[in-house]
C-alpha cells in the first residue's frame, strides 16, 4: 500500500507528532483509520472493511483503540496551525441523548466558521453559559469584540457577569453555529447516540478538530483552487501525524 507523503516548507509550529512506540502497524496505516473514522460518518467495522480491501487485516477494536488515543492530540496539533480565532464569537447549545438522557452541546464559532471549543453540559442555564464562557475565555487565551448568540437568556445573565465590556448581540435565525452542529447530528445518528458523557466530549472534541480540517468552503472554491487547498491540508496532516518525516514507499 502506498500513501503519498507531502511536506510543506518552513512549517515548525504543532511539528512534534505524537509516539509510536510500541505500535506493530506503520504511523501511515494508524493515521489513515483515524482519517476516516473522523472524517466519515464510518464505524469502526466499517474502517476494518475498507482496510481489509486495501489489504491491511486490523480489528475494529485495534481502530477503536487508535482514535481513543490519537485522535486527541491529531486534533491538538491541527489546532496549533490555524490562525488566532476572529474578534466575533457565533455561540449555540443543542440537545444530545447521551445513555437516553437529554444533554446540551455547546458550541463556539469564530466569524469564519472556525470551531472555537465544544462542551457537554447537563443544564443550560446561567451557570453552564458563564462556565462555558470561562473555558472558552481560557482555551482561545483570548477576549472577543462581539458575542453573537440566540435568546436564551442564561447568555445574558454570564455574559454581564464573566464578559460586561464585550458586546452582546441576540438573534434569532443569524448564529453560524447553528450550521455547524449538522455534521455532529450526522455523526450522532451514525454512533445511534453516545453512551456516555465522556465519551461524546472526547469524541466531540476530536471531530470537530479533525472534520473542519479537511471541510473548506467548497462552494466558494473553483475545483482546481479546491484541490490544491486538500493537497495542503494532506501535508499538514501528514506532518501533525509523523507520517511525513518517514521515507515515501517505492
């Protein structure tokens, strides 16, 4: 089998990837079943299939145990390569079955479409809104210019308290994170729900790192300049795996 392996020139910032040691299978072979896994809406069995047809025997166990611990730090170090995030925030909540329990989702977007953080929460009141604020505060390391969010009123009452002197926009219909939980949904009925609030944190947290890399504004792209932005985004990801500092096969 063999993958083609691109590296980009002067790039050094989320550079170290993450250890191998004691894995049997190549970092190409570990880093293409996470690829897939958090890029399509696949399981885990269906990752085995289509590796078997390339002609790689790995368990859907083994695929489940390399997305538990790989998929993280992927996501980490594709986080590192993007820009600092916008000056305005888009923030949603949904609801997710978690066990059959009713869960919120909470989601941050900066003006460009750029997931700026995710949490899991049991409420959505003004204690789940003013700590959602303060982790994303704490996670963007920085303060937005505009905070865009729907009526709930919890946003109103952690936003005078955690962020008085950021504006505070509400509407209904105008959030971009709204959009951006459709890709969550699809994957939510794919897994037939999460099992555990852990769980679909640290599923979450990944994915929203993983999907949006390989998810550029398509309809704004002709296909050639589309093309050439997947074939960086590739090399970025070979070079956040390790793949890209091992020799090319022959």
């Amino acid at each position: 089998m063999i993958f083609g392996l691109i590296t980009l020139e002067g790039s050094s910032v989320g550079s170290t990837s993450p250890s191998y040691r004691g894995h049997r299978y190549p970092v190409e072979v570990i880093s293409h079943c996470v690829w897939l896994y958090f890029r399509f809406p696949l399981s885990f069995r269906e990752v085995e299939e289509l590796m078997l047809q390339r002609g790689v025997i790995v368990s859907y166990e083994t695929v489940r145990r390399w997305c538990a611990k790989f998929g993280q730090a992927y996501a980490n170090g594709l986080r590192c390569r993007r820009p600092r995030p916008g000056d305005k925030w888009h923030l949603d909540e949904v609801f997710v079955r978690v066990n059959g329990e009713l869960k919120y989702l909470w989601r941050a977007v900066d003006q460009d479409g750029n997931v700026l953080d995710i949490l899991v929460q049991n409420r959505r009141d003004k204690a789940a809104a003013r700590r959602f604020f303060r982790r994303l505060m704490k996670e963007t390391r920085s303060v937005p210019r505009v905070v865009v969010t729907d009526k709930l009123r919890s946003y109103g009452a952690a936003h005078r308290e955690v962020m008085p002197s950021v504006e505070h926009r509400s509407h209904k219909g105008l959030n971009r994170a709204e959009n951006s939980h459709q890709s969550t949904r699809q994957r939510e009925r794919a897994m037939k729900g999460f099992r555990s609030t852990g769980g679909a944190q640290r599923f979450l947290s990944a994915f929203s790192g993983i999907s949006l890399h390989f998810r550029p504004h398509r309809h704004l792209m002709t296909a050639s300049d589309h093309r050439a932005e997947m074939t960086i985004r590739f090399a970025i990801w070979d070079q956040i795996t390790g793949a890209a500092s091992r020799p090319t096969t022959a």
